[in-house]
C-alpha cells in the first residue's frame, strides 16, 4: 500500500484523529469523525450521501471511523455508519 496524497477530498467539516493514514484517490464528506490510528487504504468514499441528497435542505448523518480501524482499497462507507 502506497500513501502518495494524490487526489485526496477531506471536507472541511470532517475531523481526523491522529496518525491516520489516508490512501490515493479518498474522498471524505461532512460529518465525519475518525478516530486515533486508522488505515484507510486507496479508492474509499467515506458518508457518501443517502437518496435525501438531492434536497437543498439536506445534511450527511454523522458518521464514525473508530480507532485502529482499517478499511480496504475500493470501500464505500454511506453516511451514518458507525465502524470499529
């Protein structure tokens, strides 16, 4: 696994822990929390939004990456999914 910061999104209203380790091509939406230690390896979408999304009004549902979790190349993790 190679960690290169290519083509990463992390929006801005998303928190990360420390020593987390986020691979190419990772796309990270609001409200999501990750813990302490956590490897997330190449082609992830993290709170990609549910079918509400197309509503103006709409906000991702918190979603939350426990500490020492890994999560495998090409995962989609939808919003509201609670991991580790």
């Amino acid at each position: 696994m190679k960690f290169n910061n290519r083509n990463i999104f992390i929006s801005k209203k998303a928190q990360i822990g420390s020593n987390v380790r986020i691979g190419d091509n990772t796309t990270i939406y609001d409200n999501v929390v990750i813990a302490d230690n956590v490897i997330i390896c190449n082609d992830i979408i993290i709170c990609e939004p549910d079918n509400d999304y197309c509503h103006v009004e709409y906000e991702n549902l918190a979603t939350t990456i426990k500490s020492d979790s890994l999560i495998r190349s090409h995962a989609i993790i939808y919003s509201g999914v609670v991991l580790g």
